[in-house]
C-alpha cells in the first residue's frame, strides 16, 4: 500500500510517503519541484498521483528498503533512465 501526503512549500511540495507491506512500513520525504510537475504530468495542479505513480514504479523495481528515504523526484532517472519515459506514459 502507497500513502501519500502533499504539503505546498515554495516553488513545489513536499510529499510525505508511507510504503507499507508484510506488516512493515517505511517513510519517504519526496520534493516535487513546480518545474517536475510541469514536466512529468503537465495536466495536473497537485503532485499526489504523479507520486503515488512513481513509487509503482520504483516499487516494481526494487524493494521499498533499497529506495532512498529522501530525494527529489527528478532524481530517479538519474537511477532509472526509462523513468521519464515510462512515467510520462501512465
């Protein structure tokens, strides 16, 4: 299960991410710039689902124990080069 909790700072938000399974939960702080917004899901206002996707995707691809506890979101292509692609996609 993904919850996700957006809060708006200055030039984007701060996404609170709780990833939980088998009876585990693991907490992830995710900034989401304006211009990532813009870029990954241009039609939306709010980051809730492009976050909520991007952790799908993360998630298909490794454990929730290996992904970073706090990053920015464009960082994940710097992981994961088929991100932008894929993400833009969904």
């Amino acid at each position: 299960m993904i919850a996700v909790e957006c809060s708006s700072v200055a030039g984007g938000w701060i996404a609170c991410v709780t990833v939980t399974d088998h009876g585990s939960a693991t907490e992830f702080e995710v900034a989401v710039s304006e211009a990532d917004l813009s870029r990954f899901d241009p039609a939306s206002t709010d980051p809730y689902d492009l976050v909520r996707r991007s952790f799908e995707f993360l998630l298909a691809r490794e454990p929730k124990e290996s992904i970073l506890r706090s990053f920015g979101l464009s960082v994940i292509g710097r992981y994961f080069p088929e991100y932008e692609r894929e993400i833009s996609r969904r």
